[in-house]
C-alpha cells in the first residue's frame, strides 16, 4: 500500500514511538495522521505542530469500545476514511505472581494491564477493520492494514513482568488468525516487537543504567533510534506480501531474567 495521502491512525501517539511514527508519516511521508491517546496537552500539541491539513488528535480510551467507535468516527469525518491503524497505545507496570510476602497478587491488577495492551489492540482492529472494508481495494488487492505493537518481553519476560508480557503475547496471537479471517476481505496484519529504544523516557535514565541496558543489546550496541521503528512501519505497509507476521526489531538483543 502507497502511504502517501493515506490515513494513519495511531494510538499512544501523543508519546514516544507513537509520536515519532506519527511525525515520520506527515513530514516524511505524506500521510494524513489521526493521535488517538489520553494525554490531552500532548496530543494537541502535536497534532498543532504537524497542521490540521495533516494531523488531529483525539481523545481516545482504547479499552472503552465507545470510545474507540467515536474517535474513528471522528477521523472519518475529518479525512473521509481510515487505511492504516498502527497499535502503539500500551501500560506497564510490575506484575508478580506472588508478592513479598507470598500472597497472590490480585487479578485485578493482571486485568487492568490486559485491558489495554490486549483487549485494546482487538478493540481497535476490529472497528478499524470494520472501516476500511468501505474503502476501495488499492491495485485490486489491499483495503486496509493494521499493525499491531507487541515487545520482546513476549518471548522473554522479566522477573515482574507477568501481565505485560502475557498482554504483548497475545498481540502476537492475534496475527495469523486475524491476517487469514481479514485477508480475504484485503485488509493484512502484522507486528512489531521492538527492543530497547531510545525514547524520551529512555533518555532520562541514569547513565549506569543505560549502560546496563547497552551491554544486553548485541549490534549495533546501541539503544533503537525512534526513526527506525517508524520506519518499519512503513516498510510493513508498503510490503503487500508481509502478512501475519512479527518482525523483532531489537539488534539481537535478548532480556535477562532480571
């Protein structure tokens, strides 16, 4: 699919990888993008600095099927439909199955990560997909794409890391039943499961620490540059024969039990 003046919309994309994707799509690219996430002042903020010619932001609850109906209402309504939807929008958290002190930790506390990191990824890709099936299927073939955001924390969880891992694995789950059911309908689906990135977050660490992360990275031995996950974005997109896949995009790196 040709990205150029095809409507992206990307949540979490107020912050982050989301926003460098969102930006990279506009400037580089020439797509009109739609933010979709909770961070009001962000999101607005961005959205301004692209222009309302390219970008809008809406508030959006990934985990609310109201919501996500509404904000795609709203980019439909703005730019005339939805081709692209890219999942950024993710919780962490720590997550044990036993505290301290050997007690269960609440399922509640599992829930409200899968809420949004699994339950959310199906909720906008389900009424994304529901969309595009309006659009006209581009060279015959394509109608949509969705790109769904897991982590290598799906293959290789940390000690605290149930829920969150358990969540990013599911996004890889959802790949190959979703790509075969909405493939026939012309709309594909991918992942991505990036490693460490050099987000703004990131770049707050102690310089120990980054250091500590740098030595589990093989090549090159250096935290992911945001402009290369957007990139992989595209490169997802352009490709109309990647489906149902999931592209590690970490240097080789593995995680560590701790």
């Amino acid at each position: 699919m040709r990205i150029q003046n095809k409507i992206i919309v990307i949540t979490g994309g107020a912050s982050g990888l989301g926003l460098a994707t969102a930006r990279y799509m506009a400037e580089d690219r020439g797509a009109k993008v739609a933010i979709l996430d909770l961070n009001d002042e962000a999101g607005t903020k961005a959205a301004a600095e692209l222009g309302e010619d390219k970008a809008m932001y809406v508030r959006t609850d990934v985990s609310d099927s109201e919501s996500v109906a509404a904000a795609l209402d709203a980019v439909t309504a703005k730019f005339g439909a939805i081709h692209v939807t890219i999942n950024c929008a993710a919780i962490l958290g720590p997550s044990k199955v036993l505290s301290r002190e050997g007690k269960a930790t609440p399922l509640a506390k599992f829930a409200a990560m899968t809420s949004v990191n699994l339950n959310g990824v199906f909720n906008m890709m389900s009424q994304s997909a529901e969309r595009m099936l309006k659009n006209e299927a581009e060279a015959g073939e394509e109608r949509g794409v969705v790109i769904n955001i897991s982590s290598g924390a799906a293959y290789e969880g940390q000690i605290g890391q149930c829920a969150y891992a358990a969540s990013k694995a599911g996004v890889i789950g959802l790949n190959m039943p979703a790509a075969r059911e909405l493939g026939a309908v012309g709309i594909r689906v991918n992942a991505i499961a990036p490693g460490l990135f050099l987000t703004p977050m990131a770049a707050q660490m102690d310089e120990k620490i980054m250091t500590a992360l740098k030595e589990q990275i093989e090549a090159p031995k250096r935290l992911g540059d945001m402009r290369e996950f957007a990139h992989c974005c595209a490169f997802i997109i352009e490709n109309a024969y990647l489906n149902a896949e999931t592209i590690r995009l970490d240097a080789a790196s593995r995680l560590r039990a701790r």
